[in-house]
C-alpha cells in the first residue's frame, strides 16, 4: 500500500499528465484519521471541555470501498480541522455512528458508510484519480477542492436549494470517508476548481468554512446583507467569523467584530476592520448564573456597538449559541437579523421574545452551504477577492492534537492537515497572483508559523 501512495504522490508532485495518473494502481487500504464505533461511550461522565481528541482519534488503514457511479477517488493533498472534527472526536452532542447507521439503511451505496470506523474531514485539496462512470465534469489529473454537501440528486426535495434535501448531510461528519486521509471518496457534485495561487494546505482550509459564511452574509438563503449594512460577528478570527469578517468588508458593510484578545484585535484591524471589541477585556457576563442572564450586560454591549458605529447593527452573525443568543437577540436593530449556524456553548437557547416580535426582528437558522454557494464562494478564492485564513499547519498523525487546539480555542483561523503532501508550500501553479496576494493570503500565520 504505502509503495502504491507513493508512486502516486510522486506522479502527483511531478505533475503527471492525467492518463498515467489514471493508470496508476490504487491501494486496497487507505491510511486515515479515524473514530471507533467501540470507543463512542469513553467520555461518558467526562465534561465536555476535559474530552480528549488524543484518547479518541487514531491513524489506521481502512479498506477503500467500491466506487459508486456519481463519485470520485481523490488523492488528498491536505485537509482541514473543523469543529465537526472536534464534535466528532469527543462523541457530542451525539456519537457520529448514528448517522453512519442511518445512510447505510437507504441504498446498497450508503450501506458501504456504515463501518465501525469513521474516516473524519469535512474539507480537502487533491487531485482526482478515478471517476465512477456517470461523472461528466472532472476526470483523472484535475486539482480540486472538496465542500462538503452530500446529497442524493435522485431525491426530488433536493431540487431548490439542495440545503433543503431531506437526505443532506455532511460529508466527513454524517457520512463515512472524509477527507482526513490519504485517499477519500467523494461525490462528483463536490468537487470545485483549487485556487492556482494557494498551496495544498492553503485550498484546503477555505470550503467548509468560507462556504458557510457566504451563505449566512451574502445569500439570498441567509442574510443578503447589503451595501452599508453592518454586521456583529462573533469569533471575528475563529474559523467562519474570519470568512465572515472578510464578506462584510468585501461587499461594502460594516463589520463589528467580537474577539477575546488584544492580538486578535489587532488582526482584525489589519483585515481592515475597525469596529473590534474584546469580550474578555470588556468582561462581559450575560449569564449572571447557570440559569439567569442579565439584561443590562446586554444593554452594556449594545452601547458598545452604538459607540463605535454609531447605531445598532442590522445582522448578528450568530454561533456561539447559549452564552451569547440573549445578547444577539438584543443588540440586532429594529427589524434586523440574528442568523444562526451553531451553538458552541451549548444549544438550549434563551432570549427574550419580547425584543424579537416588538421590534420585529427575524432569527433565521442556517446551515453549510449548496454546490452553487460552495463554487461561488470557491471562485471568490480563485479570484483573490477572499483568502484562506490559515494560521497552522499540522500532519495526519498529529489530527488529534490539531483538533484539541481548536477544541480548546487556541488558534485562530484555522489549522490545515498535510496528507499526501510531503510538505507545506507545495501545489502552486499561478506563482505571479501569489506574489501579488502574499501579505493576505498569510496573514493569519503569524501567530503559529
Ligand atoms: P472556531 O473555534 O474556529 O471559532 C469560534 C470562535 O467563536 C472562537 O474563536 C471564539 O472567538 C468564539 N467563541 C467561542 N465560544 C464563545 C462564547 N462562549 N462566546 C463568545 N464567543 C465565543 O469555530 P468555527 O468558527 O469553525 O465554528 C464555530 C461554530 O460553528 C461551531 O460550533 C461549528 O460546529 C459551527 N459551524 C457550523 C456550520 C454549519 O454549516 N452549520 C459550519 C461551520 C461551523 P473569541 O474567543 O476570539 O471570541
């Protein structure tokens, strides 16, 4: 197996034509970072905050299975933490097998995700090595990012907006295979164009994330925000606020971003955004015990926004969850948006009705993005308009400890995992667009190297 990986990193690095990457032998057995079924209950009694990825992530070969007709073997050069990643390494809310069971019950294809492992990775930058015969638009040789909407196009519910399919999961956390591994199977219909000017690990880090983000700002399935709107966003540097923060700027809003450091502060204002406040420095408590919070710590924040914009903000980039929805539902103005991914912090939500319907607000939820979204989203990267936030880098046998840094929040951006790429820097095929964009696309690695 491993001769056969390395055969094909080599073809890959060398920049084999597609034919004799097409015609190289794949290896039965992929090496991959993986979850037991065995191992879901570990944690049990454990608080959430103490589990451990390092006690339940392990790197072993798992058999390839067949490929189906509308899918793709990919070759992954580099893949991404998310916090999916970090959901699925610590069993919460739930255990991913549940999910795995479920897809193995609708089609002979999805009963090949229901193993005792799971492959976890909702993100990935490689090269394609085969294609299932119904695939039309990529064939072997092409370099390619993966976003992570997995959907079945025969289900008619997802013909709209393919977020709305009954049957929509995500690659990597609902469905078995991801991208955290030497080689994974994906579907065709996730496949974009890898930005020329990145590497490996920079095209990897963007879909999930900055897809997601363009969905809650700019979509007409989330917020839309328009020219001179202002947007709070929570986790301004975190993995989607750090895309966010660059949508609002990019389409002509105001963004006040919410960060818990001076050195995150700073970075948002060299992203150009001036409106920052540090949550820890202002020592917000909007929960004054488990069970009340304190409405005056959401005046105090709203003062905060009005003094540095001087008025309320029409959308709140929700995702914290728990800690922060009282607040967000307050701070929103008259007839604004409070739009919600997440709940981090916990997801029994409380807020105050009473400032939703008298001030006629709306608080809509959202969730990754359609393949439409997604390659927007992705021709934004290609384009040099939005960059990849990449703060670090680690490599397959370090996934767990990339996913406790970001379970313990202590990076920012976000961490990219090498694969098959036998280093960083590798990958780049428009040297001149780099150059041009240098000081944006590594902004976020100061922190980390
Ligand atoms: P990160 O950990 O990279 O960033 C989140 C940021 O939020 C942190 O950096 C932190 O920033 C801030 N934060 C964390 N806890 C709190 C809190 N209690 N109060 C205020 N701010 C807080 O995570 P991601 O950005 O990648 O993901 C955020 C959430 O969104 C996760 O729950 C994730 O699962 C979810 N998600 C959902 C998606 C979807 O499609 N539905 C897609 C992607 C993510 P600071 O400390 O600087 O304030």
């Amino acid at each position: 197996m491993t001769s056969q990986i390395d055969a094909i990193r080599t073809a890959i690095l060398e920049g084999a034509p597609a034919d004799e990457l097409a015609n190289l032998p794949l290896p039965e057995a992929t090496r991959a970072a993986v979850v037991l079924a065995e191992e879901q209950e570990m944690f049990e009694g454990v608080a959430s905050e103490d589990k451990d990825p390092r006690q339940s992530v392990h790197i072993q070969d798992v058999a390839l299975p067949e490929l189906a007709p509308d899918e793709a073997v990919i070759a992954v050069m580099a893949s991404a933490i998310n916090f999916n990643t970090v959901w699925t390494s610590i069993f919460e809310p739930v255990a991913t097998f549940g999910f795995l069971k479920r897809l193995g019950k609708e089609s002979a294809w999805g009963a090949r995700h229901d193993q005792p492992f799971h492959v976890m990775g909702s993100d990935a930058s490689g090269v394609v090595l085969r294609v299932g015969s119904a695939v039309r638009n990529w064939k072997p040789g092409d370099r390619v990012t993966v976003h992570c909407n997995h959907v079945d196009d025969q289900d008619p519910t997802s013909h709209d907006d393919s977020m709305m399919a009954l049957n929509q999961r995500i690659w990597g956390f609902e469905t078995n295979y991801g991208g955290l591994a030497d080689l994974s199977i994906v579907k065709a219909n996730q496949l974009m164009p890898k930005p020329e000017h990145l590497t490996w690990e920079e095209a990897a880090v963007n879909a999930l994330c900055n897809s997601t983000s363009y969905r809650m700002i700019v979509s007409p399935n989330g917020a839309q925000m328009t020219q001179g709107q202002s947007v709070l966003i929570w986790g301004a540097t975190g993995g989607i606020g750090a895309y966010a923060t660059q949508y609002v700027l990019h389409g002509g809003g105001t963004p006040v971003g919410v960060v818990s450091s001076p050195e995150r502060a700073a970075l948002l204002n060299e992203m150009g955004c001036e409106a920052v406040i540090d949550r820890r420095a202002e020592g917000y408590r909007f929960w004054s015990d488990e069970h009340t919070q304190d409405p005056k710590e959401w005046l105090r924040l709203g003062k905060k926004i009005r003094e540095l914009i001087g008025r309320d903000v029409d959308i709140v980039f929700e995702h914290p969850g728990r800690s922060t929805m009282g607040a967000s539902v307050f701070v929103a103005r008259k007839g604004g948006m409070i739009i919600t991914c997440a709940a981090t912090s916990g997801y029994n939500i409380e807020y105050d009705n009473r400032y939703l319907w008298m001030n006629l607000k709306t608080l809509k939820g959202c969730h990754f993005a359609n393949y439409r979204e997604a390659y927007e989203a992705n021709r934004l990267v290609c384009e040099g308009r939005i960059h990849p936030t990449l703060s670090t880098v680690r490599t397959l046998e370090e996934t767990a400890e990339a996913a406790l840094l970001v379970h313990r929040n202590e990076v920012e951006g976000k961490v990219a995992v090498l694969a098959m790429a036998p280093e960083e820097g590798l990958g780049v095929t428009n040297p001149e667009m780099r150059e041009r964009l240098l000081p944006q696309i590594t902004l976020y690695r100061r922190f980390h190297g």
